[in-house]
C-alpha cells in the first residue's frame, strides 16, 4: 500500500527547524513529494538529501532562497527527470520525475501569480506550457501521481472566503477553467476530493491575521493521478497538529497497483 505526503515546507531549513523530519520518520511513507526548498545544492545537509534512509532527488532554483522541488523515496527510481523541458521554468526549480516500475511519482510547485501583474502573466505561461506537458505524461499510459502546490482553489468549497477572491490569483477564472479542463478533458483525478467531500479542508493559511487559527484558509495543494491508481486511494490526512511551514502536509494511501 503505497503512502504518499505532499509538503510544501516553505523552506527546507526552517521546515526542519520547526521539526518536519522528526514527524517525517515516524509517517512510513513510501514517497514524499516537497516544494519550496528555498535552498540550493551546498545547503543541503546529509538530513535534507537522505532523512532516514531515504532516496532524495532535487531540482533547485537558479536563484537562490526561491523555490525548489524535490522527492523522496524508500527505494532507488529506475529514472529520475529534472525539469519538464521548459527553460524559463526549469530555471525556477518546479518539477521532479521519479519512476518506479510502472507508476511514476512526481513533485511540482507551479508559479503563484499573487505578487503582481508580471508574475501572473508567468503563471499563465506555465500553466499553457504545462498543461502540454501533463497531456503527454497521460499518454504515456503510465500510473501517474502528481503532488504538490498547484497554487489554484478549484472550486468554491477550496477556499473560506471565495467570494472576496474571485479577481484574486489563485482562484481566478481562468485558473479554475484550467484546473476543471485537467480533470474533465484531460482525465486526470483530483484524489483527495474524491476520498473527502467535506468542506474547510485547506492546506494553506496566510500569515496574515488570524488565518490559521480561525482555518481561514485555500485548498492548493493536490495529489492528481491517472485514473487507475486514483482508484485505488483509500485514506487522505491533511495533517495540522503540528506547523512546519504556511502549508500542512497531504497524506494519501493507495492500495497497491
């Protein structure tokens, strides 16, 4: 049975600092996708590259303190892809592919639009660049498992105020088109929503205010699957008992393929 946590650590150190890999060795989890390293390779220590035994695989962000993606995993990929071949993105930092047998587990932080007009015209470049991408990775026809922070609320239940955040990047229109056109034209699932219907489960809070303690919070972090492995998702856990970084982690078990 296949364990798999998504967690945008908002910093790989101050993750850590605040007890990330502790709580990482008692979870058993097969793979472990994690966003947002803000570091690069010389500050990596031997506890980010292999906690616990694990197999770590990076893709860090030319610029420095700015991004970062990276997998875990119990065992050694038979392939390990860094980048989705685009050159102004790759240089962000964004993805990791690791391939394992015939299911591949990948890690993705796609752009946020909500530091202005420059950025968001970015995020709409990468979305139109990526939605390629993830059209050719289904045909593959391989069991695909994609986690990380989409930096999209795709529905009205993903975010509490969603009234006030409908010109806001995160959940604008064309955002949300594109998250819907993934799931109903594309075919990939949205694992977590069909395992938890419920309203108020978030997974990012802003630092601002309240917002945590009230669960004011957005639903951007994802695992999207293939339809096959999708099935076979039986447990979800956004896990807040404890706060490594602005994001909690998302736990999903998968019945073995």
């Amino acid at each position: 049975m296949p364990k798999i946590i998504s967690a945008n650590l908002n910093g790989i150190r101050s993750a850590s600092s605040k007890g990330f890999f502790t709580w990482l060795a008692k979870q058993d989890a097969d793979f472990v996708c994690v966003q947002e390293l803000k570091a690069q390779a010389p500050d990596m220590t031997p506890e980010f590259l292999n906690p616990g035994g694990y197999h770590g695989h990076f893709h860090y962000a030319e610029k420095k303190g700015y991004s970062g993606t990276g997998v875990y995993s119990k065992i050694e990929p038979d392939r390990v892809v860094i980048g989705f071949g685009s050159p102004e993105f790759d240089a962000e930092g964004r993805y990791v592919r690791c391939d394992f047998g015939k299911l591949t587990v990948i890690s993705v932080y796609c752009p946020s639009g909500s530091s202005g007009p420059e950025r968001q015209e970015a995020k709409f470049r990468f979305m139109d660049l990526f939605m390629v991408h993830l059209q050719q990775l289904h045909a593959e026809g391989r069991e695909i498992v994609i986690c990380g922070d989409w930096n999209i609320a795709h529905k009205e239940i993903d975010l509490k105020n969603w009234k006030g955040n409908k010109k806001n990047s995160g959940f604008l229109p064309e955002e949300r088109e594109w998250m819907t056109r993934l799931f109903d034209e594309v075919g990939y699932v949205d694992v977590h929503r069909g395992l938890d219907p419920r309203e108020e489960q978030y997974t990012w809070w802003s630092n601002r205010g309240q917002a945590y303690a009230k669960n004011v919070g957005w639903r951007i972090d994802y695992h999207v699957a293939t339809p096959g492995i999708a099935a076979k998702a039986t447990t979800v856990a956004v896990y807040k008992e404890e706060k490594f970084s602005d994001h909690a982690p998302l736990t999903i078990e998968y019945d073995a393929l």
